[in-house]
C-alpha cells in the first residue's frame, strides 16, 4: 500500500501543479474604455507565456481537465453536478472487468468521474491516460482518508492495486510528460516579457492619391503608420496604456490661387503653394512623426465603484491625452480612434469638437445608475486637458505652457440610450488658445479636420498663404500688418451627436457650433455637421460599408476690428465611401473614395477627391 501511496504522491504534485500555472495563466481583466470610458478595452486580457511546444497548449488543457476530475464543473455561473454512479458512465461496459471497481469507488469515494455529458469516452486516444489521471484523484483520496484515521476496505484497495499494475505504463508516461510540460513551463515564465501587461499593435498600409483642380500631376504614394500597445494592468480592473508610434504619412499638398478682398476694399490674390490643409486629412496622417518612434499617448484607467449611483471611470493623461479617450463619441462603426478599421477621413470619424484641445490632464465618465429606469443607461463626463500640461511655467514662463497657464480645454458630456436604440449625447467645450494653436489640432499647431480657416492656427495661415495686393509684389501675411495678428482666442462649443440601430445598419449623425473670440482682433464662428449609414458584416461578419457626408469644420463669420483677409462663406462639403473587407479576424482590406469641395473656403477652388486602399493589420 505504501508503494502505491508513493507512485500516488510522485504523480499528483506533478498533476497539481501543471495545473496550478495553467489555471493562473487563464487570469483575465476588463477595464472599461469609450460607450462608458472605452470599449477598446473590453474582453483585454493580461499577456501570458506563449504555447512554444507542439502540442503543449493542448496537453496542458487536458491535464487541467484531468486535475479537475471530482469537482463540479462551471458553465455559464451555474454547475453540473460530478456523476456519482458508474451506471451514468454511458460508454462504460458493465461487460469490462473494471465495470464494478469503477462503480465501488465512485459511489464510496467519489473520486472518478466522467464528463459533464455523462461519458466516460473510453474509445478516444487519450482515454487510459484520463483513466490513469482519474485513479490517481483516487489514489489521493484514499491517501488522506488514511491520514484522517477512516477505514479504508481492504477489497477497495487491492482493486486500485490492480488497476495500479493495469495503468502503471500510462502513470508513468503522465509523469514524464508533466515533468516535461513543469520544465517548458518553468523556462516560459522565466523569460516571459511580462504576467501583466498585453502587447497589442496596429500597422497600416495605404497605397493613396488626390486629384483635382488644385493636385500636381501625381500625388500616389505608399504610407505606413504602426502603433504598438503596452496595456497593464495592476488590480485587474485598471490599465495603464502606454503607446508606441511611428509612420511615413505626410498630408496632400495642392496649389491653386483664388481673388478675395481685404477688410479695407483692397483687392486682393491669394496663392496656396503646396498647402496641406487638414480637410483632406486621413486618420493615419492626423498626427505625422515621421518615421522616428515616439510616445504619442500614454495614460491610467481605472474604476470607482459608487453601489446604487453608478461608478466612476476615472481617466488620468500623462501625454497625448485626447476627449475620445474615454469620452462616448456616438459614432459606430465610423470611429476607430484614428486606427485603420473606421472611417478613412478624420472628418468622418467623429464629431470634430471632440478634436478641441489635448494633452495633459484627465477626466470622468460618471455611470449614472438612478436613471437607468428612466433615460437608459446614461452617463456624464467631465475632463480638463492642458496643451502645455507637460511643461513648467515656472522653468518656462512663456504662455501655452503648464496645466493651468496657457491652453487648455473643459469638458462635459451627457450621454443617453434611450428606448434601448437612440444613444445622443450633448457636448459643451471650452476653450482657451494661444494664436499658434489650431482649435481642431488636438492641442497641436496644425489642424486634424476642417478648413485652414476654420482652424485659426496664426502660424498655419502664415506659413502657407502669400498674398498678392496693393502695392504689387508678394508678401507674406507675417509682413502684412494686422493680418491674423491675435495673442490668443477664447471659444464656446456646442455639439450633439446621435445613432440610432435599425438592425441590418446604423444610422449616425452630429452637428457643432462655435463662438470663437479672437483676442485683439475680432470675432467668428465655426459650424460642422455631417451624417452617416453604416451596413456591418455586409457579405461577411467583420466587413463594414459606409457612407459618410456633411460639412468640415468651416468659418460661418468672421468680423476683424483691423485690416485683415476676408474669408467668404463657401462650405466645404464631404462625401465618402468606404467598404472594410475583413479578410481574417486580424487583416483588413478598405477601398475608399473622398470628395470635398472647396476645401480652403476661397472662391475658385476646384472639387478634391481622394482614392485609397488600406490595409491594416492588428495583433
């Protein structure tokens, strides 16, 4: 008996503890991001050892399953009961000399059993060794009977001695493989990159060309941009996301010249020479680096639980913190926080106020629970993001830097789900802007969307307009005096979007108007709207077709208290047609066309389009 008891103990530490690393190594979190905080972190499991070994992942499933022999088994938060008669053992032959020493110890000691579909699978490869894995739970059993002082009978144990000698090749070969599986185990997790952090990543190809009035001859060109997630997590509910980029996409340029006049009658040309405007922007050139790898986003999820009022999903940005972060922005299947499976324009993604400042600084999505019975599931947010948040304005004392003494945008939000169909949401923005910065750049100096006008950045329209007038000769605007000559602007935002789900498609829609004050020159408003219909798992679960059109961001007025540039009236309209096919769960193929007219405001400016194949792979 005791040679049984020792073989008995050989085994299971072996059993148990392959189980043990394969049970944790099953540890998951799910913090809450975007449609809440974020939905890009649901279902965001912690990183674990790989399975290197042919078949390893496999085994190591099956000697969890044989560990758990005895115990009931977990579906779905409910249980099965364990089978406590060999007679529920279906494909057990009461014929088979085993049939009633199976039967004596699983109705005196419980300690085999079958599978939850009460069988036992005895004509499957792998069987003797489940049966071996099984005796051996007996074998243990009895083991700690003995130590307990219970009687254990005599004609009980010489049946396990003969199924012992029956099974001793099968107990051996378990124990080898597991002292295998123990030392692939041991040498993963030593050199593992990390149990708690997931490494994540997107690239994106794009072979794309403009054409119109204003386009050189040939404007085609292969981009990239690759991002790569670092995503920890430290209570299994937080995340700290950390985030990698780099990429060769740089905006279309495009010339043309159009007449305007000056604020005091003068006539005047305006020339654009190879200008970038941020209406033709595409999600993967919002934010050009080059190819230099930099940390373009880093920042801290986490949860407060408040019982009956909701919870609170709290946001903290270190760096490159932007409202869509953890902002609900109510525009499904279009939004991909500029990633490469939405909408290809940055126009299209989303509601542009929500491009209306970044940086440093954080923010809330409060879960309002009481009015779940009333609006739906409903939520407000709240932030603050400092442009210069990451610097000192005491180290640095010019304005624009540090979180409370130069840019910033405020926040808030309300989000409702009402008739479990109709999410909207409200938006109030405000904003202070030094003259570099651009009101829809995500506190940067060059706009992501909308006109360069629009924008307001002084060093945007600087760089890149030369005005021809009275006396004759080129001048630049800088030479030009009270040409967008403003220290800073102050603006008020107010923003509504919408989505509603008719089943085979998704219906979204937003519209946004902004009171800016240009301080020391004048007054003006801004206006943008658009709508769109998205068909998901159109031909295939994953594919995506959308139709996406409206206004960019675009200035409605624009009074100035000195000589400056008259802009005119003249809206940039936007139309575009995509179609993501999912070619596997982690390669996608977007053909896409964009038309803008107008897209610089100026009369005599000719209609842009923009043809683009995308490829985007995520891991």
């Amino acid at each position: 008996m005791l040679k049984m008891f020792w073989k008995s103990l050989l085994v299971s530490p072996a059993i148990l503890g392959a189980t043990l690393v394969a049970s944790a190594n099953a540890s998951s979190f799910d913090p809450v991001k975007s449609t809440s905080v974020s939905t890009e972190f649901n279902n965001l499991e912690i990183a674990q050892v790989q399975d290197n070994g042919a078949g390893t992942g496999e085994l190591l499933n099956q000697i969890e399953q044989y560990g758990n022999e005895g115990q009931s088994v977990p579906v779905e938060g409910n249980s099965i009961d364990q089978v406590t008669s060999v007679n529920q053992l279906r494909d057990v032959s009461p014929t088979a000399w085993a049939y009633e020493a199976l039967r004596s110890l699983v109705e005196r000691y419980g300690c085999i059993v079958g599978y939850p579909d009460r069988t036992f699978r005895g004509d499957r490869a792998l069987t003797r060794w489940e049966f071996a894995a099984g005796l051996n739970a007996c074998l243990n059993v009895m083991e700690r009977l003995i130590q307990d002082g219970v009687n254990v009978l005599k004609e009980d144990l010489d049946a396990l001695k003969r199924l012992m000698d029956e099974f001793q090749a099968e107990l051996a070969a378990l124990g080898a493989r597991v002292d295998n599986l123990e030392s692939r185990v041991s040498f993963l997790e030593n050199n593992q990159f990390s149990t708690t952090t997931k490494l994540a990543g997107e690239v994106i190809f794009a072979v794309t060309d403009t054409v119109g009035a204003g386009s050189p001859a040939s404007q085609a060109a292969m981009q990239y941009r690759a991002r790569l997630v670092l995503n920890t997590s430290f209570t299994g509910q937080d995340v700290l996301k950390t985030r990698l980029a780099a990429g060769s996409a740089t905006p279309f340029g495009f010339d043309y010249k159009s007449t305007t006049t000056l604020q005091n009658g003068d006539p005047a040309s305006v020339r654009f020479d190879n200008l970038q405007s941020p209406s033709l922007f595409q999600t993967w050139t919002a934010a050009g680096n080059g190819s230099n790898v930099v940390l373009d986003w880093l920042a801290y999820y986490t949860p407060i639980d408040l019982g009956y009022f909701g919870r609170f999903n709290t946001y903290v940005a270190a760096w490159g913190g932007i409202w869509n972060d953890f902002v609900p922005t109510t525009n499904p299947f279009f939004e991909d926080f500029d990633g490469g499976n939405g909408a290809l324009s940055t126009f299209a993604s989303e509601n542009p106020i929500y491009r209306i400042g970044g940086g440093s600084g954080g923010g809330v999505s409060l879960q309002l629970g009481f009015l779940q019975s009333i609006l739906g599931p409903t939520s407000l947010s709240l932030g603050y993001l400092a442009g210069g948040g990451g610097s000192s304005s005491a180290a640095n004392p010019n304005p624009g830097n540090g979180l409370f003494n130069g840019d910033y945008a405020a926040l808030a939000q309300i989000n409702a789900n009402l008739f479990n169909f109709l999410n909207v949401g409200f938006t109030y923005v405000n904003a202070y802007q030094g003259a570099d910065t651009a009101i829809f750049g995500n506190g940067g100096s060059f706009g992501a969307t909308g006109s360069s006008a629009a924008n307001l950045s002084q060093t945007q329209l600087n760089n890149l307009l030369n005005v021809n007038g009275n006396p004759p000769g080129d001048v630049t605007l800088q030479d030009e005096v009270g040409f967008f000559n403003f220290g800073a602007k102050v603006s008020n935002s107010y923003g509504l979007t919408g989505a509603v789900d008719i089943g085979f498609a998704s219906l979204s829609a937003f519209g946004s108007y902004s009171t800016v004050r240009l301080l020391g020159l004048g007054d003006a408003e801004v206006w943008t709207y658009g709508a769109g219909i998205a068909f998901p798992d159109l031909g295939k679960e994953g594919n995506i077709l959308g139709l996406f059109a409206g206004a960019q961001p675009y200035i409605g007025h624009l009074s100035f208290r000195e000589m400056g540039l008259k802009v005119s009236n003249i809206v940039p309209y936007h139309v575009e047609l995509f179609y993501k096919y999912q070619v596997t769960d982690n390669i996608s193929i977007t053909p896409g066309v964009i038309w803008i007219s107008a897209p610089e405001q100026f009369k005599g400016t000719g209609n842009e389009w923009i043809g683009t194949l995308r490829g985007t792979f995520t891991f």
